[in-house]
C-alpha cells in the first residue's frame, strides 16, 4: 500500500511565523505535489516537484516555497504566514496517473 | 472560467436512486480524465479513471465526450456509504507536452444518499 504522512494534522501559528509543513511518501515516486483546499474553491496547486531538488510552481505559489532534499520528503514553507493562508494543506505522490494523498494538516493562521 | 466546472450540488437522494454527476472542461490539450472521491474530513482517492469509450465499475459508469469537453459519472442504486464529495479531475499537458502528472480539480460535488 501506498503511504503518505504529513507532519501534524493540525497546526496554529501566529501571523508572521515561519511554518514548515513536512509531507513523507514511502514508495520511491519522483513526483510530489502540494494543493490547498478551501471551501467553494477546492484543491488548487501550490507547487510540486519532479525529482530531487527539481520543482516548479503551480496555480499560487505566492507566499509558499518548497524544498526537496530527498526523494521520499517535500517540504512547503509559509516564509511570513498570513491570516488569508489558514487552510487544509494536502501532500500528494503519483503513482503512474494515481495520485496518493496524504491525510492533510489543517493550519489555522491567527 | 475555471478549468473544471461542476455541478453545483448538493445531491441528497435516497438509497437506490440513480445520480448523475456531469463535469465540464476547457482546456482541450486535456490528457486523462478522473473522478476522485473525498469522504468528509478525509483525503481524496481514485474513484475511477474515464477512458474515451466509456467505462464501468461496478454500480458506476463514467463517460467522456471529447468534442464537447463533457465528463460524466452515473452511480446506480445508491449506497447510503456512497455519500461523500465527487471530485472531476483532469491532466492537462503543457505546451510540451508533458504535464509530470499535474492534476487540475473541479469544486466537486457533494452527495448525500439517506434512508
């Protein structure tokens, strides 16, 4: 079976913070994604990475960066977390055309 | 307009119902084409990939009409644990022609199948 963890289900920092969000997956995939999902917007694309130290920026990448050092872990960084990126953060790996998605961590910036 | 355009919803149905779901695209360098199901407070999974000519699963069937960039999902006979949220799903390559399995995503659609 496929897994995907992330770091922490739920999380509260405060405005201007630095925050790491850490997703692993075990099954040696190449391409990692990180999506935000808010209500009547759905999952948008954040950035995500084809190999190690590769990546590219997705749908709104302002405010976030990435980081992939190995193949197994990607890493979003919120550099100043803002009030407006309180949401659901979802991690995914491809699997041929399947996505696996990792149980999400809802961040709430106060 | 956004990429991929859903039914609005709700759904709420009784159990047995037949519920179709349609799903509007408009990128037409589109690839490949899914349904995701999400459970509430749960992560989104594969319901099923949709192949050009049609293809079924069980209680459900899920169509695709190229021409017109429409995607559909019918669930027949309805199963009070069918109720969740019905993500449409597409890959669109890029001017390359590679898309590194980039996914774009409807707001979906929520089902609520009840006694």
């Amino acid at each position: 079976d496929v897994k995907v963890t992330q770091s922490s289900r739920y999380l509260v920092k405060r405005t201007g913070e630095k925050v790491f969000l850490e997703c692993v997956q075990d099954m040696d995939h190449e391409n990692m994604f990180w999506y935000r999902q808010d209500p009547g917007l759905g999952l948008r694309l954040i950035y995500f990475s084809y190999d190690v130290k590769m990546k590219e920026k997705g749908d709104i990448p302002e405010g976030y960066s990435v980081s992939r050092e190995k193949k197994e872990r990607f890493s979003l960084i919120l550099e100043s977390a803002s009030t407006n990126q309180t949401s659901m953060y979802l991690c995914a790996s491809l699997k041929r055309s399947e996505q696996f998605f990792g149980p999400g961590t809802r961040l709430t910036v106060l | 307009r956004k990429e991929v355009e859903q039914d609005p919803g709700p759904f709420n149905v009784p159990e047995g119902a037949t519920v179709a779901f349609n799903c509007t695209y408009s990128n037409s360098a589109s690839q490949s084409f899914f349904w995701y199901r999400q459970d509430c407070r749960k992560e989104p999974k594969l319901l099923m990939s949709v192949y050009s000519s049609g293809n079924e699963d069980g209680r459900f069937t899920a169509q695709l009409n190229r021409a017109s960039q429409y995607i559909s999902l019918l669930i027949r006979d309805s199963k009070l644990s069918d109720s969740a949220t019905y993500l449409c799903v597409v890959n669109i390559a890029n001017a390359g022609g590679t898309s590194y399995g980039k996914l774009t995503f409807g707001q979906g659609t929520i089902l609520t199948v009840h006694p």
